[in-house]
C-alpha cells in the first residue's frame, strides 16, 4: 500500500522539473514546519469570516499590492471566490458569460438558477482567442435582463481580453463585471506582463496566487470595486463557500506572499522577466517545434503542429506525445498537453537551470524532428515515383487528416438550464445513444476544467466522435459519472418540450 505522504516525499526526491502550479515550484518559502503554526481562531488571531485585527491587516496589505478597495483571502481557491461573485452579482436571472470558463463559474449559474447567454472566444490560430469588446456589446443589446458580465482573462494560455472596453460597457448599463483572472496573480507587477484587470475597471476580480506567484496550493484573493456588486451579499456568501475553519497555515502563506512582493517585487520580477526573455531568445532557432506566442509571456506553449508522422507508423505528434516525452526522457514535467501543443507554467520561482534544460530538451526533440522529416521525405519520393503522387501528397500530409483537438467551444444548442436540466428526470444511455438527446451530466477535459457540454445543452453526434478520439488518444475526459465514458445520463425528452423553440 502507497501512502500519499511516502508518495510525496519520494517524487520530490527525483529530479523531475515542475514546469506546472503551485507558482513556488517547492522552493519559494518561507513557512517552515506547518504543523509548528497550525492553529484554530484562538485569542489574539482573529476570524476570517469576521476579520478586526490580524487577518483584516493581512487582507490590506494584499489590497494594497493589488490596489483594489477591498481584497479578501480565499482558502477554499478561486473556486469560493467564483461562486460568491456570480452569487452577488446575479443572484437570479440572466447572466452573460464567456464559453470557455472553468467549470466553478457553471456551478455558479446552477446555484443560483440563472440562465446564462454565452460570449464565445475568437480563434486565434491553434488556441482560443479573447472574447471582443465588440461581441459583448451586441449580446447586451440582444439578450435583456442581464444582471452581470463574467469572463476569464487571462485563459489557461495566457490569452487577455479587452477588460477596459468591456468593463465601460457594462458599466453604461449599470452591470458588474466579473473578472476570473486566476491565471493572472502576477499581472501589473512587471512592465513586462499586462496589467491587472484591477486596475481596468472590473468589479470583481479572482487571483489564484498559488498558480504564478509564490504561495500554498487552494490560497487566492478576491477583490472588489465600485459599487455595482453587493458587498453585503458577496460577504455573506464567502462565509458560506469558505471552510468556516480555515486554515491558519494557507492564510499565513498567502500573507507570506504578499510580503514577499511588497518587499522584494520589484527585483524578483526584474529577474523573473529577464530569464524568459532569454529562454525565448534561446529557442528562436527551432524549426519544427514552435513556441506560441500570447499576451502573458509567462505561458511557454511548446507547439509540435509541424510534427509529421513517423513514417511507416501510425504514431503521431500532439501535446500528450510531447509532455510524455517531456517527462520520461527529459524529466520535465509540463502543466497542461493540449491537442497540438504542452503548456509549461513558469513563475518568479523558476530558476535559470530550469529554462536551460526546457531549452535543451526542445532543441533535441527539434532536431531529431528534422531527421524524421528527411526520412519522411524520401520515402515520400519512393512512393511517388512507384504509385504516384496522390499517396505522396497524402503521406506528407501526415495527421493532417487525422482528428483535431478543438479548443473553441462549439456553439452549443441550450434546451434548458442548468438548474432546471440537473433537477428533470434523468436516463442513463450508451453513449452512442446519446446523439440527439440532451445532457444531464457535464463533460470537460482537465485541465482546463472546460465544459465540452453543460447540463441541458444538446449533444451533437459530432461530439461524440470528438470525445471518442480524445479518449483514444489517452486525453483525461472528466465529469459523468461513468469514469470510463460508455455511459450518459440524458435528459428525460418529454422533461424539455416546453423548453425548446424558445
């Protein structure tokens, strides 16, 4: 039997280089034994959930890092502050939101019955895009009754919408403006990165500082603006979604990391800026693999779309390939393997052996690459000379017309709501089955934590031709209840008639 803790120790005894969350990279810190520290609200400590003293100063002092007018520890991950915002914002109606956010912001509209009308991300070459200003606007003149504007920036990848723009939008109707900016605990800290959307006019803003800044997995913060969101009632609702225990060790971190920045920020960042510029500097040379670039310069997005397929096999390049190899030759271990490309998450925590052996090891892969396409590239002249140049054209092509990782959400087919398609009477189906009919059950790949479709959308059989060749290719499909995929619970139909044509 493993136990989890031996498990720990063991793995942080390799080498394995984490080029994924928590943003200390287990180096960054300075908490020592938590145990010699882990204490309940005791006399002299104060209460989270009624902060006077200790923790209330704590909580300024990220305030006055981040410059919000009022800032609050999170211990329970951005996940509380998503739902206490989408709670204070819409606590009923209608809510405009961005497809591809994480999956705590659906939980959100289920828990408060809103119906939502979704704001679908551009496409920008192999990842999603941000959501345009230009597109919110014409949804608000659309859908009516909108009590509040929610998206993600920046994404998974770093990608950052126009939060000014849309937040002026808002604002000319009188709507908040949620801001999951998780991804972007680091944003404004640096010339080199954006700026926060703090400091663009958002309402709400979340930041999960243990993924790029230096602080204990499930600590973030969550900040307010304005007087278009209910204080009164976001307050009450982070008493509800917050352990009301929480723990003095993940508060004592994420005060650690505030001080870290407001005392040693501004060289740490320096610093931290400086060795991603000359990592990016180091692998302009590369041919094959090509590193992707986004606004957060932060996000390393290693892409092998250029990849061919192995000749004479029916092995092909993608982001799980690449993070496979990644972490059993080289020993690097990525946050995310995406359809064409990996994601190595970096921080101020990262050091410069780190990024020389990222380097490294892409220039290897690169290299051996560009053998494989000359000996791809004979044998394409062999077939053409013998069979002629259709079946070359097509082995060139390689995984061409193979199955495409779809990052942008589909535009989805909304029958019902959340709320009402999770409370309808439900059929388990073969999946098969299930084209047609209408969700009950939320699919995601993980990470992100994307829905590829919400309770109460319906299932196109494209999708499950989709979903069959991710699993195929050994990507993580997470959400029904069926671990294995055969299965769906589906919409009784007869639930929904009076939903549908609306």
């Amino acid at each position: 039997m493993d136990y989890l803790y031996d498990s720990l120790r063991e793995y942080c005894k390799e080498d394995y280089y984490p080029f994924h969350m928590p943003g200390h990279k287990r180096r960054l810190g300075t908490l020592g034994d938590p145990f010699s520290f882990d204490i309940t609200e005791i006399e002299g400590f104060d209460n989270l959930h009624h902060a006077e003293g200790l923790l209330l100063e704590a909580q300024e002092r990220a305030n006055a890092l981040y410059g919000a007018e009022e800032t609050f520890f999170l211990v329970n991950g951005s996940t509380a502050g998503i739902l206490s915002a989408i709670g204070a914002c819409a606590p009923e109606g209608r809510i405009l939101m961005a497809r591809n956010s994480h999956k705590a912001a659906y939980h959100g509209v289920f828990l408060n019955r809103l119906e939502a009308a979704y704001l679908y991300p551009a496409q920008q070459g192999e990842i999603n895009g941000p959501i345009r200003a230009a597109d919110v606007e014409r949804a608000l003149e659309k859908e009516p009754g909108i009590r509040a504007v929610y998206v993600t920036s920046p994404t998974y990848d770093g990608v950052v919408s126009p939060i000014r723009e849309i937040a002026e939008l808002a604002h000319d109707r009188g709507i908040p403006l949620i801001v999951d900016e998780a991804h972007g605990a680091h944003f404004g800290m640096h010339p080199f990165f954006p700026e926060s959307a703090v400091k663009q006019g958002a309402d709400i803003v979340i930041h999960s500082i243990h993924k790029t800044l230096p602080s204990l997995t499930q600590t973030a913060l969550l900040h307010v603006n304005g007087k278009l969101a209910d204080r009164r009632r976001l307050k009450k609702l982070l008493g509800i979604f917050q352990s009301s225990s929480p723990s003095y060790v993940l508060m004592a971190s994420a005060d650690q990391c505030v001080r870290l920045m407001q005392e040693r920020g501004t060289e740490l960042m320096e610093a931290y800026a400086g060795r991603l510029k000359r990592f990016r500097a180091s692998v302009r040379d590369l041919q094959i693999v090509k590193i992707l670039d986004t606004d957060d310069p932060s996000k390393i997005l290693i892409s092998v779309r250029d990849a061919s397929k192995r000749a004479g096999t029916e092995e092909e390049w993608n982001g799980r390939r690449l993070c496979g190899l990644l972490r059993e030759k080289y020993r690097l271990e990525l946050e995310l393997e995406a359809g064409s490309y990996g994601l190595a998450l970096t921080s101020l925590a990262d050091d410069d052996e780190g990024f020389r052996r990222l380097s490294a090891a892409l220039h290897e892969i690169d290299a051996g690459l560009l053998r494989e396409r000359g000996d791809h590239q004979e044998i394409a002249g062999e077939i053409a000379g013998e069979r002629g140049a259709l079946e070359a054209e097509t082995l060139e092509k390689g995984a061409a017309g193979s199955w495409a990782y779809k990052e942008k959400p589909e535009e989805s087919q909304v029958c019902m709501t959340i709320a009402k398609a999770e409370a309808a009477r439900q059929e388990k189906r073969r999946l098969p089955d299930c084209a047609g009919r209408i969700s009950g059950e939320y699919v995601y790949l993980y990470p992100p934590g994307i829905p590829l479709i919400v309770p109460g959308e319906r299932i196109r059989r494209e999708m499950l031709a989709q979903w069959e060749a991710y699993r195929r290719s050994g990507y993580a499909l997470q959400g029904p209840e069926d671990y294995a995929m055969k299965e769906l619970w589906v919409v009784c139909e007869q639930e929904c008639e009076t939903e549908e044509g609306r």
